[in-house]
C-alpha cells in the first residue's frame, strides 16, 4: 500500500459515542505502519477546505480515554452542504500534505462526501482511499444492522420513558397524560426504543406512535381515553415526525407565525378533546449527549467500527462505509463488515413493518429482540409495592 | 410512649429518591416495640379519607431494595388541597386504625397538611404524633440545608448542560445558541446546579438566569452576542421563572390561546434581535424522575430523615420536619434536626444574594462550595483535544 498520512473528520449531529470511533481511528493508525500522520480536520469537510488540520498522534493517552465518556464531536462538527467545485480543492489539500487516508465519520449526507473525494481523487488521478465510519443516533442506515450512536440514545429513550412514567403513575388523575418527544423525523427506531424499559405489561410507554405511521387523530383520542380509564394514567412515546401536519400555526412572542412541535399538537388535541391535563417532556438534545447513558455495547462497537475503517483503508479497499454485521445465534455480537458508499448515501432504512404493532401505537416483540442488546447493560429493575390491603 | 401503628403518606411532586424515605421510615418502624402495624396511605391524604391504607410490613426485602432506585412515588402522590372540615374525618380514620404516628413526606404545602392534622388532634383530644419528612427537587423549605430530592436533580441538571454543552460547541455557528429549561418558578436553587458541570474556564452553561434576578431583555441579548462572537456559541442555563412575562400569548393547533414558556421566549428574543438558531432542550418531568442521576448522597439523606423521623416521633416530637443539619468543616456530612412544621409550611427559601453573581447571570464560588457535595460522585471528566497543528 502506498505511504501516506491518514485525515479523520466528523460530521452531522454528534452522539454520546462518536468520539470512541475516533479513538478508534487513532489507535489503528499509529499502529499501521503504512500510515504516517494522523491528522484531524477541524470541523469536518469545512475545516479541510480552509486547511484547519490538526495533530492527533500527539495527543495524550489520557486524553484520549476520557474522550471515549465524551460526547460531542472532539474535532467540531459540521452541517456544510460541499458544492461540486469544491472537490478539486479538496484534493488539493490531501495533496499538500501527502494524505492518502481519508475517513469520514456520519450519517449518509457524510458518506455521500466521502463517495465524491473518492470519485474526484479518481478523476484527478490522486490515489487516495476513502472510507467511511457509520454514526447517527436515528439508525437510518442501510447495509448494516444498526448505527453507532443509536444504543446510547436508545438507553436514554427507554429510561426516560420508564421513569417518567412512574412519575406520571404517581400523580394519577390530577395530571394524568404525558407525552415524551423523541427524534427521528422520517424514522421511528429511537422512539420505538422507549418499549425497552418496560418490565411487566401496563408498565409505560402505553401508546408509542413513529413517523412510519402518522397518528390518526381519532384513533389517538380513543386509545388515550381508553387508557386512562383503564389506569388513570397514560404515557405516550410521540416521535417529532408523526405528526405530519401540525396544524395552525403558532404565533411567538414577537408575532413570528412558527409550526407547533408535534408533543404541542397532540397535547392540544388530547386537552381540547379530553379535557385531561397533559404533560411534556422534550429532552430533544439530551437524547444524543446525555453521558451517563451511554451504552456499554454502543461505545465498543464504534470503538471497533473506527479501528475497521483504517484496517479496511490500509488494505485498499475505497469507497467503503465500514458496517456492523449481527453474528445469527443466541449471543449477541455484532462483525464489523463494508457496504459501498454510494449505496449508503442514497438511501434511508426506516422501522419494518415487521418491528410495528398492527394497531401502530406499538411495537412487535421482533423489535425488542433486535434493539434489546444495542442498549448494553440491562437497566436496573425498579419496584413496586405489592400494596397489602390492611384488615 | 403510646402504643399504635404509624401511617406514612407521599405528598407533592416525586422525585428520584422519594422512595428512599418511605423506606427509611419502613425499615425504622418495624424495629421499634411501640409501633405495631407500619401502614402506607395510596394518594397521600386523599387516600387516608377514603380508607385506602396498605399494609407496608409485609412488603418484601426484595421490592424495599428496589424502591431505593425507584423513582416516583411508590404509594402514589396527591395534589389534594385539604378543606378545613376534613380533618375530622382524617383523625376519626386515624382513630379507627388506632394510628398513633402521621409522617407524612413532602413540600411545605404538605408540612401545612401535617401541621394541621397535629392541630386537630389536639383538638380533639386523640394522642398522636405528627412529623414531617422534607422532599422536594426545589430545593426551598426553611430550616433545613437543603431538601432530599434536590441532590439528584441537581446531578442531572448539572450533567445535562455540560453534555449537551459539548453538543452545541461541536456543531458551532450553525446553530450556536443553545437554552435549556430548568424547573423552579419561584426558586433557583435547581437552575443554579448547572454551574456544578464545569470543569474548566468557558466551559458551559455560560449564562444562568433564575428566577431571583429576573431577565432584562436587552442585558441578554447583550450577553448572548458577546459569548456568540467570544467562543462561536452560548449555552443558557433558564429557569422556567426566569421570564415573569413571557410577553404576547401563543396560539395552538385549536385555536386556543396559551402562554408561552420562558424559553420559547428567551429563543423568540434571541433570534429575532440576533438572527441567530436557538435550540432548545426541555427536560422537565425528567430532571425529577431520571434514575441515571440519582446522587449517592442524596439517596442515602433521604432515607435517613426517613428513619430520623420514625425516631422523632417514638419520642413523641410532634408538629416537626426532619431536617439536615451540615456539621462544620472540610468533610461534608449532614446530620438530621427538627423544625417547627408551621415555620418551613409558611416560607419559602429562595437563593441568597450571596450566591448570585452580581451580574445576574451566574453563581457565586460559594454556591458551589454549597451543592457539589450534593450530587454524589464526582462527574465523570470529559477530554478535550489539545488541538496540535500540523506543521
């Protein structure tokens, strides 16, 4: 393989875990020997174009193990949409400083970039390789099991939905609706999460509704009476994307006409219709940087999926996202695997039918075996009295 | 000292380690001979009403255990506001039990409700005894250090603004303004705890405002401009009591007027005087129930006014709240007190001057001194890339 130094760079949204994967990416890379600087692109594709490299082979052994608690992205992110004349410049850069490594680290807006450096180096005759690391919270993407990212997210949405509702169970009648929002415009896999910390049937969430079924206004009114008739209580899991249409627009402070959020939506509704008091919580960002639930798993498996991707890159193989592919048995373990970037870049894998109840205010057990193990350790059990009668 | 059973109710919001309490007073009053049976009330007062007592001594070792990590309240919660004639009632239910011993766990509208029924027993000539147990992730009853409940609130608070901190610091000018509500109309001590996740100069929250130094519109957005163009984002730490006039009245999906939230507010401001996105985290219900913060400290105090007050009572103090007594000195330890229920019912202990910066837009060291023995264990620290240039 040819001599050159490598660049990492991260993109989209951040998770708890992604700076395991660069982690990941360091560690591999002071290893190989092919590889000599190990660079960081400040900001991603836009810190590259301005030519914003840093060192990271100097970085501190213990730097690096607290940064794999640490969420955010280390080297900044970035949401720059990279225009067509701007890959020529690109691999100018690389060029510049001999990199012949090139990894990036998102969702498929990021490996779409990644495929394009690829086809410019090509074009132009650099020889580069170009490999992509998987990471978003929304476990969007196709051609691998799940995303780094999603099983920390995923323990935050099943723990928040558990706890708050024995909070809402505790209040009963006099505040008895809650609705937890969750992320995930166009896929419901972070909100179908909130199933996973349920222990015994009545437990919360009671009504789970994704984007891959938006919420039918009658049935949801039905479902919501007939709960709290059933338990005086009900906790929904409302993904942002299963309101479709939010309705009237809502006026702020200073006259802005602005959308209402879906939880603002179905609480007016659920307040205009059942005249019950409804609650929200909207962890919105919390769901992705929440450090202590990060997923034991979750944090291994993009560990391993950035140390992949330079394994993958010293043996040649460009235009490749690095996948996580499930081991088929009883014990959960997940191989890392490569999938073209193209083919990731242009394409969203959304919840199956095969993962949502019949009724779409639910998910199948299908689900819970799929998602369980992604959350790492089980959550610890919570109690509840037996509630002896007294004589 | 008379022989009776005792009866224990939970009253008010729940918190993380209310349960802590109950089980305090659970575990200390099957070990005393004067105590017989050892009863919950479901729904607190409202419950005592209407009969509806359980028998807590037969609740097994295992599910005690567990209610220690449970969040909620275990035997239900009550927002009743007690009228002047049930109190008969409640001594006529108390007598007919043969309940010697009222502890009774919440905020200082539910130490009224104790100190009322101490007064109508009195009245009425039946011998009991009356004790408060303080809880409240508010952190503003009199008399006592601080409240069982605020510790572990405090915990999530402080880690939800550094984590999502570092969220809002990779994604840069993008969306550079982050605001993430706290709860606490009146009192800020819950807000305040955001400052307990820095580690570091210009770490976030870079601005905290509560409810004590209520916002100046100009001053913010003064401030937001300054931090934005300092470090190219801001983090806001807002109590929800920070805003007393959220300005013009929203308008839902139905029609319906509603006012709006401190923080739609401060992000209306924010982007329309500075043109700048504003994102906005919203845990609400979650700062008090999340288990995932539950602080060490915190649970264990809870449990020990639990038992403190079944202590208190078999000597025959009536008409007290436990309270936590800090002992002077480097090592933080809190030993537990009692105070007059009718002082900490009719008060409300806001943040001291002292521990606001003269600014109003941050605490004082001090209060740091005060609450970081509170969330428990240290924080995990985060890592930071020293950033080294490429030569």
């Amino acid at each position: 393989m040819i001599q050159g130094n490598l660049v990492i760079g991260q993109s989209g949204g951040p998770t708890q875990v992604i700076n395991n994967s660069l982690v990941g990416v360091i560690h591999e890379a002071i290893q190989q020997k092919t590889i000599g600087g190990v660079y960081g692109m400040l900001n991603g594709i836009a810190g590259l174009l301005a030519g914003k490299l840093i060192d990271l082979a100097r970085e501190s052994d213990e730097t690096l193990a607290r940064l794999r608690r640490t969420p955010g992205a280390a080297l900044g992110s970035v949401r720059y949409k990279v225009k067509p004349d701007d890959y020529e410049k690109i691999i100018a850069v690389l060029r510049a400083h001999n990199i012949r490594y090139f990894i990036y680290n998102g969702g498929n807006d990021s490996m779409d970039t990644a495929h394009q450096v690829h086809l410019a180096a090509q074009a132009l005759g650099y020889e580069l390789v170009a490999v992509g690391v998987p990471k978003t919270v929304d476990n969007d993407l196709v051609h691998t099991d799940h995303c780094p990212g999603y099983g920390s997210a995923a323990r935050f949405v099943a723990l928040a939905l558990r706890d708050s509702g024995r909070d809402t169970e505790a209040m009963g009648r006099s505040s008895p609706v809650k609705i937890v929002e969750i992320m995930g415009r166009n896929a419901g896999w972070l909100t179908a999460a909130a199933a996973l910390g349920r222990d015994e049937p009545g437990d919360a969430p009671h009504l789970i509704y994704m984007p891959e079924r938006p919420i039918d206004d009658e049935q949801v009114i039905a479902a919501v009476d007939r709960m709290v008739s059933a338990r005086n209580h009900c906790v929904i899991a409302l993904s942002e994307g299963a309101v479709p249409d939010t309705g009237l627009e809502e006026v702020d402070a200073f006259g802005h006409k602005m959308k209402g959020g879906a939880a603002d939506y179905l609480a007016a509704l659920i307040g205009h219709r059942l005249g019950l008091k409804v609650r929200l919580d909207k962890p919105n960002y919390l769901q992705r940087s929440f450090s202590a639930t990060i997923s034991t798993v979750d944090a291994e498996e993009a560990y391993r999926v950035g140390r992949a991707a330079v394994q993958a890159a010293v043996h040649g193989q460009s235009d490749v996202m690095i996948t996580l592919v499930r081991r088929p048995g009883a014990d959960y373990f997940c191989e890392t695997g490569t999938a073209p970037l193209a083919e990731v870049a242009n394409a969203e894998k959304l919840l199956p039918a095969e993962y949502i109840a019949p009724t779409g205010d639910d998910v199948m057990p299908a689900f819970i075996d799929y998602a369980r193990p992604l959350i790492g350790e089980p959550l610890p059990p919570l109690g509840r009295l037996a509630k002896y009668p007294v004589s």
